[in-house]
C-alpha cells in the first residue's frame, strides 16, 4: 500500500476549533485517502456529529471555545469508537478514565498523527 492510500475508505472525525490546524489535518488526512467528517469546531456539532454519523476514528480537541469534549470522548468510547486527543494542555489534565487515549500534544507532525490513526483503523476493520 502506498503512503498516498494508507487510510483508503478510513472516516476521519476531526473536531478541531483552531481554524488552520483543522484545515491542515483535513488536507493531510484527505491526501492519504481517508474521508474526512468535518471538521467541527463547535461542541454542539461535534456531540450531532458523534451522534448521526458513521466513522472509524475521532481525532478531538480537549477544548472547544472553553467547553471540554471529555463528554465526546465519554460517547465515542461507549459506541467503542477509537479516538485521539490533539491538545495544548498538559498531559495531567486529561482524566484517568482516558489513559489508554493517546495524546498528541500541540504542535505536533501530521504525519505521526496519521500513521497512528491508520493503526486504529485497521484495528476497526
């Protein structure tokens, strides 16, 4: 399989506010195949999103315009959906029932992020 395929048919949830980072992982991931739902920036979309739609992994901001997303992350790991968080905070601010919930840490490569998240979904397939 070459780089440009690895995530073929792979849905994507990146739900991201900050505007560029966002676009940047959406052209990074839509490169190496994956299908793309969103991005969402908003707390209200992304809990619609998680609730109507079909995808194979989440990629989640810890915070949204000041609202935390453990909520989102609580309901992606009861439909056992795998996700990642992308985030600034440090890494002691992410509850304990969320350690086994890889974090990637702002800023970061693209191209780590992309490999883990085409590990996750072969993992879902």
């Amino acid at each position: 399989m070459s780089s440009d395929d690895r995530l073929k048919g792979c849905r994507v949830l990146i739900v991201e506010d900050e505007y560029f980072l966002a676009y940047d992982l959406e052209q990074a991931f839509e490169a190496h195949g994956a299908i793309v739902v969103g991005p969402v920036a908003q707390f209200d979309e992304a809990c619609d999103q998680v609730d109507r739609d079909d995808f194979d992994v989440a990629i989640l901001d810890l915070n949204l315009h000041d609202e935390k997303t453990y909520p989102i992350a609580d309901e992606l790991m009861r439909q056992k959906i795998p996700l990642v968080f992308c985030t600034g905070y440090d890494a002691k601010a992410i509850p304990e029932r969320f350690a086994h919930v890889r974090v990637w840490h702002k800023p970061f490569e693209p191209r780590g992020l992309i490999e883990h998240v085409a590990q996750l979904c072969q993992c879902g397939s």
